[in-house]
C-alpha cells in the first residue's frame, strides 16, 4: 500500500472558527482533492488522527461524514478504503459537471467584473506555461473554473460544483496526462473566457459545457489504461 498519505496532510489549524469534526473532515476532503488520498489507500483512525494532532473522536466522526457520502468504504475491519468509482458512476458525475460548469459560465457572462475577466486570462497564461507539470496545470485549470463560478454571483451553484468537485477526486490522474489535452483545453478556456468578457450567456454556456464533454472523453481514455 502507499504510503503518501504519510508526508502531505498536516495538523488541524484550531482557530478557522469551525467544529473540530468539521475541520477534520474539511482537511480530508482537501487531501482527497490534493491527491494525498487516493482510491484504493486505506484510511485509519488512529493514523489520521495522529497526523492531524486530534483524538480520534473527530476522526471518526469525519470518517462517517465520508462514508455517509460515499467517498470511503469500509476494509474488512481495518479501517476504511477511498472509493474506486465505476464507468457509469464517472458518466453520471460528468452530465452534472457538463450542466453545473454550463450554467456558471453563463451567469459568469451575465455579470462578471473586469477584475474577474482579467483574473481568468490571468490564470490561462499562467496554465499555458506549465505544459510539462500535470499536476499544476490541473491547480491552474481548478483555479479557472472557480474563479467562473465567483463570477456567477450564485452561492447554491458553488456549493453543488465543490461537492462535485470532492467527487471528481477520487478519479485519481488528471486528464492533462493524455497527449495533446494540455493545448486543445487552453484553446477551450480561451473561448469560453472571451465569450465571458463578451457577455454572451448562450456561447458562455455552449462552450463551457463542450469543454465539459471533452474532459469526459480524456477520462474515459485513462480509464481504458487502467
């Protein structure tokens, strides 16, 4: 078994204002999205809970958190294993990206600031300097779509879509590893963001949800070489 989990979750910050239980299970879902947790790594109590400087009450209660919303599942006694999602569960979660990311880009274009265009073509130079760093290119690329959903003013979307997001972790590699998605996906992000700056919702949202599509097919590619 792996042993990343060891290096990259870190202790619990006592003062952000939140439950020990949630703060424990905020850090989680952060080490999921980061990578840190994987599908197939196994989750103990008394290892997180000693890397997080907790007891393991919180642990355990974050620990049900992630099984009652599927995100683990238990490993014949010892503990607890990161999902593995199938091809039809990958199909469903990337229809609902497909609509969710569409509708934020179309609000984006209905009322995003110059500040918030500026930021996007920011962030689209930036991921076009990192062709060789997968892993950076996906924290640019998640950067990018956030940045949309602020711009779409709408706090019920942006909780759907970080939940979302939570899901899409435990797909494990980025689509940037599949050769020549780095490129046609920057050429994406430059249509939708000039259809942002243009205030066209209808192109906004056809673009975005295109972009969507075509992630799906590169995930589908990887999950044939698994």
């Amino acid at each position: 078994m792996s042993k990343r989990p060891a290096k990259a979750i870190g202790s619990i910050e006592r003062n952000g204002g939140l439950a020990l239980g949630e703060a424990v299970f905020r850090s989680l879902c952060d080490a999921l999205q980061a990578g840190t947790y994987r599908a197939g790594d196994r989750l103990r109590e008394e290892e997180v809970a000693q890397r997080l400087k907790v007891s393991r009450t919180p642990v355990r209660e974050a620990f049900g958190r992630l099984a009652a919303r599927g995100f683990v599942e238990p490993a014949g006694g010892r503990g607890l294993i990161v999902r593995n999602l199938d091809t039809g569960e990958v199909l469903e979660l990337y229809a609902m990206r497909e609509i969710l990311e569409g509708a934020a880009a179309r609000l984006a274009a209905e009322h995003a600031s110059r500040p918030e265009i500026d930021a996007l073509r920011d962030l689209d130079e930036a991921f076009d300097t990192r062709h060789a760093d997968a892993a950076e290119m996906a924290r640019l690329n998640r950067a990018f779509h956030e940045t949309i959903v602020r711009a779409a003013r709408n706090r019920y979307l942006d909780n759907a879509l970080r939940e979302l997001q939570d899901w899409i972790s435990l797909l494990g590699a980025t689509t940037f590893s599949v050769a020549d998605r780095p490129s046609s996906s920057r050429k994406e992000h430059q249509g939708i963001v000039n259809a942002i700056a243009a205030h066209d919702p209808d192109k906004a949202e056809k673009l975005a949800r295109a972009h969507i599509r075509e992630a799906l097919r590169c995930r589908l590619k990887l999950l044939q070489k698994q």
